[in-house]
C-alpha cells in the first residue's frame, strides 16, 4: 500500500513503525496470549505501559518533579470546563487571552462557571496576532492566566511566553505539545489532546503542579476532580487504555528520533519549506497570520479565489495529499505539520504549491 501524506489538523498521521509494532501486537501482546486492549487495566501488563508513559513524557518534556501527570478521558474539551470547576470559586476569577477559535471554546466554558477577565481579544483583527508576552500581566488576584499556546485553525503560535509572577499559569498545549521545547517550568497546568503529536485520539495529558491541589475546590462530582486522578495515578476508572498504550509507543519513537530538540528541527525545517514557497509566489499564496506569531505546526495560507483554494485542496488530494482543506470557520488552506509528518511529506507539498501557482497564477 503506498502511504499517502496526511495533513490533517487531527487525528493526525502517526509514525509508520508504531503502526507496524500495533499491527504486530493487536492480537497478542508480547506473547501474552491476549491483547493488550483485552487485558484489564489493573493488571501487571497494562500497568508497566501505563507507567512508562508517564515516564516517557517527564523525560522528553523535562517536566519538574513537583508536577503530575494525568491521563485523562474527554479531550481537551473537557479541561475547558475542568480547570475552572477545579480553580474557580466564588470570591475568584480568572484571567484570559483570547487568541482564537479554541481559546474562544475556553472561555466560553469558563464564564458559565465564573468571572473570567480578558486580557487580550484578537477579535478585531480576525486572531491573526497575538500579544506581546511582556504586555500580558496578570491580576495578582486572579486564580489563573488561561492561554493556548498554538491555535491549530488560526495558525498562530505562541513563541514566548507571559511572566504571571504568583499567578498560576494554565495553557492548553494539544495541538503543538512534544513539537518543540517549552519550558514546562513556567506552567502550573498544563493539557493536550493526545491526537496531534503524542498518539491517537482518546487520551488527554494533564500536567499539573502538585500546589494547585490545594488551590482546588474539594466539593465536585469524583470524576471531576483532579485530586482524584493524582491520589489514583489516572486508574480511578478504566482509562483510554488503547490510546495510552499507542502514545506509549508514539513517545518511544520520539526518544529513538532525537527527542524533542530533535523533532522541533525537523518541524522547523518542514514548515520553512512551506512558508518559502508562500513567500516566493508572487502573493499567489498568502498568510493571514502576522509573522512573528506564524505556527511551525498548522500552517495556514489563502489563493487570489475561493475557487482555485477548492481546485488546490482536490489536485492536491489527487496526488497524494490528504487534509489541506482550511477549517470551515476561516477558510483557505491549511498545512499540518505535526512530528510524523514526514519531511518528504512537507517537499512534496512546496514543489506542487510552486507547480499550482505556476499553472494558475
């Protein structure tokens, strides 16, 4: 079968050799004699990948010993709602920077459950820029500050991050988290969807300093509750066993790759060969994004008309490449270039952008 290149802005592609290790266990694990998506979640087998994930992300994010890590259902939507629950009491509220579509989801869950301040709106100019970090500050009386570090449909990206001083610094990471170093220090929560750059779909990460338990209200339903998940190592209920077991093998390749530093170069590397060629069309290809905020992760760009963006989006499927339609919100086109892109994927992509503009333009 000849693998086509997948840009889509997730689920996204994974690496070929964990596809291959799934296909070769999935019906008996390591010579168990049993799957390890059969086996129970408590048991001796289950519980050793479970823990090397753990470890795997603490080594490779180079997370700080005072943080846990939690392997959590629902996606990043249900940290939207979860953090505030969490964190948000009645004499407290929050502050917020609103970069984007997902952002926006943030924010709306969080004032249904408190008073949310925000501090910077993109809004006017269509969330194409960011603030300056230095510009962010924080109420010293805020429970929190609330960013998210890539807009995956905007195609912006955080390249610095705000100085919140005592102010917790919350941040939903799930669509550029293990694609570049980040200085996990500067966070006291963090959370992602695993479905980008840290295996399929079905498990989210939370990060979370081991402080902000007491910062937590003790009076929600269990499931809810982050203290459960920490006094439970993520096992309170069956976990998205599959989903941890495939992220597993996802952040093993990374290791075996170079890690993270390794894999910030190839994302780096991918994405410049796809903004060169937008910048070398003549302004056949545009980018809406404000260049100091442009992501390495999803890379978005417009053609003159909305007619050759459909006409690229199915010649570029035609030969190969799959997902490059931009979300239905915005529009265009979008590139994602999560770490199992392959750099063949993103050449591939540069030489028909230059090929189509020469056609069209």
């Amino acid at each position: 079968m000849a693998r086509k290149y997948n840009f889509y802005a997730g689920p996204s592609t994974l690496p070929v050799a964990v596809l291959n290790e799934l296909e070769e266990e999935i019906a008996d694990y390591r010579g168990q004699g049993l799957s390890m998506i059969e086996t129970s979640h408590r048991s001796k087998m289950y519980e050793k990948v479970h823990n090397e994930a753990i470890s795997l992300l603490r080594e490779l994010l180079a997370v700080p010993e005072d943080r846990e890590i939690l392997f959590l259902g629902g996606g990043a939507t249900l940290q939207f709602s979860m953090v505030p629950m969490n964190f948000l009491g009645n004499q407290k509220s929050c502050d917020m920077v609103v970069s984007g579509a997902w952002a926006k989801k943030a924010l709306s869950d969080a004032q249904k459950l408190g008073t949310v301040k925000v501090l910077f709106d993109g809004a006017e100019g269509h969330y194409t820029s960011l603030p300056d970090p230095a510009d962010v500050r924080p109420h010293e009386d805020a429970a929190y500050l609330h960013i998210t570090s890539n807009e995956t449909i905007g195609g912006l990206q955080w390249k610095e991050f705000p100085d919140t001083g005592d102010v917790p610094l919350v941040a939903d990471m799930s669509s550029d988290i293990a694609g570049r170093r980040v200085p996990m220090e500067k966070f006291d929560l963090v959370y992602a969807g695993a479905q980008k750059n840290l295996g399929p779909a079905g498990v989210t990460v939370v990060i979370m300093k081991k402080d902000m338990l007491d910062k937590a209200r003790n009076d929600l339903p269990v499931y809810l509750s982050y203290a459960t998940h920490v006094e439970k190592n993520s096992l309170h209920n069956t976990p998205p066993v599959f989903s941890i077991y495939a992220m597993q093998k996802v952040l093993a390749w990374l290791k075996a790759n170079g890690g993270i530093e390794a894999a910030e170069k190839r994302n780096e590397e991918k994405a410049g060969l796809i903004y060169q060629a937008m910048e070398s069309s003549g302004g056949f290809y545009v980018s809406p994004v404000e260049r100091a905020y442009r992501s390495t992760m999803n890379v978005v760009f417009r053609l003159p008309t909305e007619e050759l963006e459909t006409l690229f989006v199915q010649e570029a499927e035609a030969a190969g490449m799959l997902g490059l339609k931009g979300h239905r919100s915005v529009g265009g086109v979008r590139a994602s270039l999560y770490n199992a892109v392959p750099l063949e994927g993103a050449q591939t992509l540069a030489e028909f952008m230059k090929d189509f503009a020469a056609k069209n333009g």
